[in-house]
C-alpha cells in the first residue's frame, strides 16, 4: 500500500487530523482565550470543505472494505456543506452557551466523529464497515444531543435517542446476521452475486431495512424524532434532520440499488406502503404542532416519505432525483432551523404564536424564513419544487400512480401548515412580537448561503445532469 | 461444532433471544432494564454470527471477527447510556419511564 492509495480516503484522514489538532488547541490555547476555539475549528472545517472539492479517483481499499466514486465524493462534499453552514450558524451559541463553560471543543469533537462516521458509512464497501459507521456516526450525537447537562429535557432526548439507535443497530446487525447465513460472505460484491429470494433473505432484508428506517425516521420508527428534536440543542436536531437523515437515505439507498437489488419485487412493495404512511402520518401530525422544533420534526419526517417515492424507481432515475432531492432539503431545512435558532437564541422564543408580527420587526429573517417553507413545501420558483417535481417523475416513471397522486395530496396538506407559520409572521399582528434584533456575522453568513443554495439550485438546472451522469453504473 | 447439536437448536435460541428482548423493549418501566433488553438484542446476532461461521462456512473467519466488533461497540453503546443515565438522575433522582415523559405527542 501506497501514498496514492491512502489519498483516496482524503477527506477521512484530514477530518481525523482536524479533530486531533483541536484536541491539542484545546491543550494550548489560554484559558481565558477558549472563545478562539469556535473560530479555529470553523476555519479548519472550511479549509477541509473546499480541499474536498478537488477530484478524486474511483477505487477501492482494504480488500474491498472502503470504495470510493464519483457519487460518494459528491455526497460527502454535501454533507460537508451542511455541516460548515451548520457550524455558522451555531457559532454564536457555543459563543454565548457552551464556551464559557468550557466544553468547546467537545462540541465540535463529536461533531467531527459523527462525522467521520458518516463518511465511512457512505463509502463501506461490506457490511463491518457499515455497521461501524452506523454506530461512529450515532453514539456522538447521542452524547451531543445531552449536551446541556443542565437541562432535563437535553437528558430525555438524549436516553431517548440512545435507546432507539441502540434497538435500531441491534434490530439491524440480526437482519446482517441472517443475510450472511443466506449468502456466505458479508462483502457487498460477493453478496451481489449470490443473493436470491429465499424466505431467510427476505427476513434478513426487513429487518436490515427497519434499522435504517429508524434513522431516516420512516413511520412505524419515528416516534424518537419529534421528543429528540425537542429536547436536544437546535443545532443538533438540525444535524439530526439535514446531514444523518442525508447519509442515512444515501447508503439505504446504495445498498437497496445494488446489494439487495435481487429482492426488489420485495422491498418495492414495502417502500411502498412505507411512504404513503410516512407522508400521511408525517404531514398530519405536524398539523398540530405549536412548538418549532417539533414543527419541523414532522415536516422532515414527511420529506423522508417524498424520498422513498424516487427510492421506489430502483435505477439510475432514482439515484439522481433522491441526491438532488437531498442536496436542495439540505439547504432549505438549514435555512428553516438557522431562523429558528437565531430567534431562539435572542430571545428563547419556539412557539409558532411568537412568530406573529415577525414581518414587522425583523423582515429579512422572515424572508429567509418564507423562501424556506415554499422550498420545503415545493412552490415553484424555488428549489424545492423540483425536487418533488423529479421524485414524482421518478415514481411516475415506474407506473405507480396511485402513489404519485398520493403525494400530491401530501403536498397540499402539506402547503397548509407552512402557511400557516407564514400568516403568523406577515399577516397576524401581535402586541409582543420579537423586537427588532441584529444577528452576528456567522449567523448571517449562514443564512446567506442557504438563500443562495435555494434560489441558485431551482435555476441552476446543469447540477441534474451532473448528477445523472455521476451515477451512470446504477442501471 | 457442537456434537448432538445441530444448528437449527441454535438458530432458535438466538431467536428467542431476540425476541426477548424486544419484548422487553418495549414492555419494562425502568431504564436500566430497557438497556438490558437491548443487550439481549445485539448478543443474539454476535451469537448467530458465531454460529452461521462454524456451521456453514468454516473456512472464513467473517462472522467471527465481525461480532468482536459487535461486542466492543455494544461497550461503547452502554457506557453512553449508562452516563446519560446517571446525568438523569443527578436531575430527577428516577430511571422510570413515567417520570422522563415531559415532551409527549
């Protein structure tokens, strides 16, 4: 093994050099200078989100166990998008909360090897690998999601979350076990060529598959989204619902593709029943919502159900509108979460009645936030709207009909309650709407990349085509 | 190898073992006894994984390097549970269920 080959895993070996040059920043750095860290860790993050933009060869490592192609380099190089905007926009509430108590560093540490476990994730090329990924990429959230120690409902949201991804990784290491008692072998190639439809697979792949669900959130597993996204810190239920749920649909929906791809008159039919019920029940709950976070919560457990309609085409077609799909969720959901942290952070306001008179006072946030909801929702000059527009095609593509007119529906509930969070900030007048407040330069930064990312992705058209031929081997 | 025993006997115990614990999952009032469920969970697949290896496919060791791995991460797993654990009860001095349910529906 060579320098070349160790280059392929660039992005992995300078996020792991990060986390460690932090812990030692964290050694030398003055006591009285710890606000230092937020910047040096926003710095080292962006230098190591433009390295990830220069071209990468397609291989693989290890015997097989990590691969790399043009497609997983550009999924990687999202989520580092979303986790540099991310950063931005919570930069000043490390500043205010976390830093003078002198936990800095361990915010961002467990960010990184989050992190770092999605990428391994995403780039496993057998199911130990995967496995390992999973659990790099869920115990630190889980630690982060208890991050204010002070707080009871941090702690709640991070037993719960815990528990479930525990039960979810268990549920799904039993569904590995019996597909490597079907198959012999728990690498992805050797599985590919010897997978057939027997009951034991089929048993294998469901429970595989509700392992996961839980981390996408599908609906009979989603009952830790809403009381997690609560409870944790908002820059941690962003991450939860932007950059797991992300890296978790891409590598379901790799291994659904190609692994698993000989089952797929099986899985076809649960994904399936899976997104009608996961829009339904998503969308219906979040009708009620009055808190925020638990708002978005439902909301982005009803995008989940959108992007089962592309995972459902099972080919090339599928493989490019759920990317694209994932890529303009990042940055609308970001700008949605990014608004609502800003005023959380002024003011520790998270009703939907607060909102009202927002226009008023503050008429920038509440543009962001207004372009945030119509691309979530999926009106058209926005980017969200084709998005949906290509998972419906996709579905459509396939016959499915009833499940495109399904969503539609969906849709339009849908457009119901993000509306109603814009006529609490434009149209209602209220008597204590927030006053007027300046956000800091991260946080502006932040919001101002996610508005560029929603206004440029819905007329940059060229960026489809890009993806369509990145993943031209799923056919 | 086990003599006399083949590997459907084995095959049902790690089932049974699963099921198990997901049944406790669901059903036990106490934290702790949750996290005990959930170990019953991932000690079924090591188990299985073990077996299928010996029974089946002797000649390669995947299964068998494949649940050391699943017994160092389950470590992990608790030890995180356990502390946030200890963190709720510094708080609300319980690990029942019924008293960590402030954020419902």
């Amino acid at each position: 093994m060579n320098i070349d080959s160790f280059l392929l895993m660039r992005h992995e070996i300078l996020l792991l050099a990060i986390v460690l040059l932090l812990i030692v920043a964290e050694i030398f750095i003055n006591q009285n200078k710890k606000g230092s860290i937020v910047h040096l860790a926003i710095f080292l993050f962006g230098i190591h989100t433009i390295v990830g933009f220069f071209a990468i060869d397609e291989s693989s490592l290890f015997g097989g166990m990590f691969r790399t192609n043009g497609l997983i380099h550009f999924f990687k190089n999202i989520l580092n998008i979303g986790v540099l905007v991310l950063l931005l926009q919570s930069a000043d509430w490390l500043q205010e909360k976390i830093v003078q108590h002198n936990r800095g560093t361990e915010f961002f540490i467990l960010m990184f090897s989050s992190l770092l476990g999605m990428y391994f994730m995403i780039s496993s090329g057998d199911f130990l690998m995967f496995y390992l990924g999973l659990e790099l990429s869920t115990l630190p959230v889980a630690a982060l999601a208890a991050f204010e120690t002070t707080k009871r409902i941090s702690s709640e949201s991070g037993i719960k979350l815990i528990l479930s991804a525990a039960l979810a990784s268990g549920v799904s290491l039993f569904g590995i076990s019996l597909l490597y008692a079907t198959t012999g072998s728990i690498y992805f190639n050797d599985i590919i060529e010897v997978i057939t439809s027997t009951n034991l697979s089929i048993l294998g792949l469901v429970l595989f598959f509700a392992g996961l669900a839980f981390k996408i959130s599908l609906v009979p597993f989603h009952f830790w989204t809403a009381d997690v996204y609560e409870g944790a810190p908002i820059s941690i239920a962003s991450y939860l619902s932007v950059i797991s749920k992300g890296a978790a649909v891409f590598i379901l929906m790799i291994l659904l593709f190609t692994v698993l791809k000989p089952l797929m008159h099986i899985w076809e039919n649960m994904v399936y029943i899976i997104a009608i019920a996961t829009m339904f029940i998503g969308n219906l709950f979040a009708l009620r919502q009055q808190n925020m976070k638990r708002f978005l919560a439902f909301s982005s457990i009803a995008q989940a159900g959108f992007i089962l309609l592309g995972i459902i085409e099972g080919n090339q077609l599928g493989v490019t509108t759920v990317v694209y799909f994932v890529l303009i969720y990042v940055f609308s959901n970001l700008a949605a979460f990014g608004v609502v942290q800003a005023i959380s952070l002024q003011t520790g306001k998270e009703n939907m009645n607060d909102y009202e008179g927002l226009y008023r006072t503050n008429p920038k946030l509440s543009l962001v936030m207004m372009l945030a909801l119509f691309s979530l929702a999926g009106i058209p000059p926005v980017a969200g709207f084709f998005g949906k527009f290509f998972l419906f095609t996709a579905a459509a593509s396939k016959g499915y009909y009833l499940l495109v007119f399904l969503a539609v529906v969906n849709v339009t509930i849908s457009l119901y309650y993000y509306l109603l969070v814009i006529r609490a900030m434009f149209l209602r007048q209220s008597d204590h709407a927030i006053p007027f407040f300046k956000n800091k330069l991260y946080m502006r930064l932040g919001l101002i990349i996610t508005v560029l990312g929603i206004l440029i992705l819905g007329l940059y058209s060229p960026l489809y085509d890009y993806i369509f031929e990145l993943s031209s081997n799923f056919n | 190898m086990i003599e006399g025993i083949s590997i459907y006997e084995i095959l049902t115990l790690t089932s049974i073992l699963f099921f198990i614990g997901v049944y406790g999952f669901i059903t036990r009032k106490n934290l702790i006894s949750i996290l005990i469920s959930v170990e019953l969970i991932l000690n079924a697949s090591v188990v299985n994984f073990v077996v299928i290896n010996k029974y089946l496919y002797p000649d390669v060791l995947q299964g068998v390097y494949f649940s050391l791995f699943i017994i160092a991460v389950a470590a992990a797993e608790t030890a995180l549970a356990i502390s946030i654990i200890i963190n709720l009860y510094r708080q609300i001095s319980s690990v029942e269920v019924k008293d960590i349910e402030t954020m419902k529906y």
